[in-house]
C-alpha cells in the first residue's frame, strides 16, 4: 500500500515509494526542521524564558512546539474551500487528504483553525497568545513550577490587558481564547497518537 | 514511544537551536 504524509509540515503529501523509510523520516525531519527553529527563536524573545532552567526551556518547547505550530499556521488550513496548504505551496482538498489516510484529526485542525482565524487578532495579540501557549506549567517534566507559573501568570496578565485595551466591547474574546488552550491539547493528543502509529508502521 | 518529541528528534533540534543562547548565558 503507497504512503502518504497527511501532514502540512511535509513539502507535499506524496511519497517516493522508491525510499526507505529512513529516508522518508529524514526528508519530514528536514521539512519541519526550520519551523521548529523559528519556534526556538519566538520562544527566546519571550520576557523571561531565557531566565528558565535550560531544563524547563526544553521541556516547554518538547510539549508545546506543536501546539504553537497549529497556531502559527493556522492559515494553512482554508476552511472556505475547505483545502490544507503543504510547505512546498501545493493546494489539496480535504477529500483527497482523506483518500490519502488523512484521520479526524485534519477535521479538528480545521474546526481550530476557523474558530482562531474567526476572532480576528491582530499580530501582537497572536504573538502573545502564541506566548501563553507555550508557558504552561502543567506540563510534564517541568523542574521549576513555581518559575513556569509566575511567568505564564505574567504572560496571561498582559494577554488580557492587550485584548481589553484592543477590543473594549468584545469582551468575550479573552475568555474565548483561554479556552483555546484545551483545545491545543486536544489536537496535541490526537497528534502524538499519530506519530506512535506512524513510528510502528 | 511515549515521547513523541524525542522520537521526531525534536529534542536535539530544540537543544541545537537554545544551545547558542545558553552558552553565552554561561560566559
């Protein structure tokens, strides 16, 4: 049976058959590679997270570079015609991806995608939500609690200032937000189930 | 099989990328 990457992340879907499936890896690994770097480097300019444990800056960016991933590029997905745009620029419907092996998990990017796109934030108020996405002190492995929680508390601070101040009327926008959190879990869940039935395949 | 990010070699990607930061945090 041919295999296909449904992920966004590949430079398109197809795969040469004629690779083994090292080479297919290493040719994912280096698509994502730079998107996975620009998280680092996003991660770096946040006010406070150089002075984090190296220990709990590696541990935050392992369980949130996905999560801040689907945010970043949540464009890819066109919900309107209903199309998933790979890193090589190439359009393919949700029908193909489907035929392809494409599982709920494309349909939940998308619903996250819209609701996102939908409250129409502005650059910053992204970027500092992409901030509070990825200072979480409830993840696993986290040595300093105490230091992750001050700062996501500061982070979410500022969030919600920025939104007040942005959108005076719409309140419900921050909370809206906030909520988006769980469902970045969610769709973090989905995908680490994905890779493990990819990794034994 | 229980982590993903270091079974992606998300990890080493992530050390590389903070490493040059740390070190000069380190002088």
């Amino acid at each position: 049976k041919r295999m296909h990457l449904v992920c966004p992340m590949n430079t398109s879907p197809h795969v040469d058959p004629q690779k083994s499936g090292h080479e297919v890896w290493e040719e994912f690994s280096h698509s994502f590679t730079p998107a996975v770097r620009e998280v680092v480097e996003f991660a770096k300019k946040i006010p406070g997270f150089r002075d984090l444990s190296q220990h709990d800056q590696v541990s935050l960016l392992k369980a949130g570079t996905f999560e801040v991933l689907v945010v970043r590029f949540a464009s890819l997905f066109d919900v309107k015609d209903r199309t998933v745009t790979f890193l090589g620029g190439k359009k393919y419907s949700v029908d193909t991806l489907r035929a392809m092996g494409a599982s709920d998990l494309l349909n939940s990017m998308f619903d996250f995608s819209e609701k996102l796109i939908n409250l129409g934030l502005s650059e910053e108020e992204m970027s500092l939500f992409t901030a509070v996405v990825l200072v979480s002190a409830d993840r696993s492995g986290i040595e300093n609690v105490n230091s992750v929680e001050a700062l996501q508390e500061t982070l979410i601070r500022a969030l919600r200032s920025l939104i007040t101040k942005n959108h005076p009327n719409e309140s419900a926008i921050f909370t809206k937000l906030l909520l988006k959190l769980p469902d970045l879990r969610s769709l973090n869940n989905m995908h680490s189930e994905q890779l493990l039935a990819f990794k034994v395949h | 099989f229980n982590d993903p990010a270091s079974n992606l070699g998300l990890e080493d990607i992530i050390r590389k990328a903070l490493m040059g930061n740390l070190e000069e945090r380190q002088e």
